[in-house]
C-alpha cells in the first residue's frame, strides 16, 4: 500500500544489499573486515585491562541485538521484567536513553525515569518502560554508560537483585560473567524475522557483530514456520519462539474508551503508524489480526514535533504505544479522537522463565 501522506516524515528503510551477497556489498566488504578488527581489538583490550571494566554486585541480564534497528528488545526487556517480579525478584532495568538529552548534563550520575518524565529528555524507550512498570514499582535509569547507570540505581534502590539491561551487547566495559560459563549473568540475543540479512558486518551487511557471536539464549521473535529463523545462531545455544498478544486498543484523548480490533474492521481509511526501527512488525501484527490498513512508517524514535497525521484523511489512525508516550505529551494529539494506542506485549516461554530463574539462582562466584 501506498504512503498515506506525501508531507509525513520519511523513513529510512535498511538498504536492500544488507539482504543479499550482491556486487555492492561486496564492494563494501573490505570495511566490513575492517569494522571488524576494530571491534576484536576493543575486547582485547578490555580482556587486557587496558580499558577499564567494573563488575556489579548483582546479576545482570542483557536483552541485545547483532543486527542494527530493532528487533524487539524493549517489549521484551518488559517481558523479563515482569516474569522476575513474578517470581520474587527484584528487577531494575538501565538503559542508554537512546536520543534524549536531558539525562546527558550529569556525567558522574545517571537518572531516574519516572511516569511523568519527558522522553524528549530521556528517551521514548525508558519513559514508556517506566509507564509500564510504575505499579510494580520497578526502577529504570538512563546514561550514556550503562555501568553508570547501574551504580546510581543500586545505590538509591538497594532492594533490587538483579538487573536487566535494555541493550548492552557491545558494551564491554560492564564486566560479567555469562551464564554459558557458569555465573550468574545472562547474555540475550533478540532475533526478528528478517534474520541476519546476508551476514556481513556494517557497512556491508546489517550485523554489529558476527552472527556466531557466543551468547547464552536465542530468542526468536517471529513465527517458527519463517524460514529466516528456523536455526539458531549457535547450535547449543538455547533457542526460542516469542509469541506476540495484542490487547484492546484505547483512544489516546481519551483512554478509558476502548475497542477490540475487530471493531477496525469497518473503518474505510484505517491508518497505522509507527515509529521504530523495524515498523513492518507493527504493521504485520495488525494486518495478521485481519486489519486493512495504509501503513505510515516513520523513522525510528520519532519526535511528533511536526505532525505526520495533520494531512492524512483517516477515520481512525492506529499508534503503538512506544509513540503514545510521546504523543500524549503533546495538546494536538490528545485533541485528535481519531488517535488509538494498539498494546503490543511479548510472552515469553515459561521453560526460558524457569531456565533463566535457575541460572539467578545459582550461588555467587
């Protein structure tokens, strides 16, 4: 389907050689290598001490990604974090605060976001997972370094126990111990459907790092039938299938009022809008759950300053709720009635939620 608006902000769709070994990105590959070296010289020289690298007093679970843009890490940070809450824990997720810039004036500290905080400040990441957890009172913090980030939230909530990063992969400078080899800390790699593309590194491929990088748990959000997610990086790498829930959408001027999807079915000009790395997720959920709609791709962590909906003739315009934070902040999109937040959640698998448990569980080193 078409763009629905000619003057809405464009979209910066991944390059079509990330997909396939063609002539351009093997033109590219020898930067690829070269991206490559570097990131092997980093680890040697945290490996060496050289670089600074600070261990946590508490377990830490990292929710990554290899391939650039998002492949659902936050909704499942959010997963992880009401599964451990389940379980007795006491969970506090640290996140980058990717494009805010208010956390960015104290360097030695890092943030507590809150319900009320401004994701053009910290983040619509950190501010929609701090909406998402106020009632289990779970605390999120921003900064640049995630270790930062840490100390601070330990410090003020020394209650929580174990920690989750939104993010983190590549961030060696926060020490750990992974599970594989027999501690406490637990390396995730989030993998969508679109797989590894042609499995280079940037700028040739999509990839941060290697697809064989050692990690303790895959997990696959997607269907298992899709053939780009069938195997797993690693062989003997636990491997799993997220499955996706979408609740009740409610109207953002007025939450209280709620449809089920089914009730789109009517609407002529039903529009669907998001703002992430990968839209088409968004997209697809909605159009598996039998919606007709004209998708509005914007770019990832958009800021809703300039209105994309302003122009577009649509009797009700579906949002995720990552933007719905931002858009809630704002007079002209709470007026708009025809605005509904689609609620998207990951469910995770309860032998990953045992085994990631157990792996919690284990004596400290």
């Amino acid at each position: 389907m078409s763009n629905p608006s000619s003057s809405a902000p464009t979209f910066q769709k991944a390059p079509s050689y990330w997909e396939k070994k063609g002539v351009v990105a093997l033109l590219l590959w020898p930067l690829s290598k070269l991206f490559g070296w570097v990131t092997q010289i980093r680890k040697i020289l945290y490996a060496l001490g050289l670089f600074k690298t600070q261990a946590l007093d508490v377990p830490v679970i990292i929710v990554g990604n290899l391939r650039v843009g998002g492949t659902g890490k936050t909704p499942t940070v959010l997963a992880i974090a009401k599964a451990l809450h389940a379980a007795g824990f006491h969970p506090g997720i640290i996140s980058r605060g990717y494009k805010g810039t208010g956390h960015q004036d104290n360097p030695a500290d890092a943030t507590e976001v809150t319900s009320q905080s401004n994701p053009l400040e910290l983040g619509d990441e950190p501010c929609y997972m701090a909406q998402q957890l106020a009632h289990l009172f779970i605390p999120v913090y921003v900064h640049s370094q995630r270790t930062i980030s840490a100390r601070t939230l330990l410090k003020a909530h020394p209650t929580v126990n174990v920690l989750i990063s939104d993010d983190g992969l590549q961030h060696y400078a926060m020490k750990r111990w992974p599970a594989r080899e027999g501690g406490q800390d637990i390396e995730l790699v989030i993998r969508d459907a679109r797989g590894e593309g042609n499995g280079f590194l940037m700028p040739a491929g999509p990839l941060r790092e290697s697809a064989l990088r050692a990690r303790d748990f895959t997990l696959n959000l997607g269907s298992e039938n899709s053939q780009q997610i069938k195997q797993p990086y690693l062989a003997d790498a636990p491997n799993f299938y997220l499955t996706t829930q979408v609740a009740h959408a409610y109207q953002l001027s007025n939450p209280s009022q709620q449809r089920s999807l089914f009730d789109f079915y009517s609407e002529r000009h039903l529009v669907a809008a998001a703002g992430l790395g990968n839209p088409k997720k968004f997209f697809d959920v909605l159009e598996q759950a039998g919606l007709t709609i004209n998708p509005l791709p914007l770019p990832d962590h958009y800021d809703f300053q300039i209105n994309p909906f302003k122009d577009i003739s649509a009797s009700a315009i579906l949002i995720t709720e990552k933007d719905a934070v931002k858009c809630s902040q704002i007079a002209e999109y709470k007026n708009d009635e025809r605005i509904w937040v689609v609620p998207v959640t990951v469910e995770l698998p309860k032998e990953f939620i045992n085994l990631m448990v157990d792996i919690l569980k284990r004596p400290k080193p």
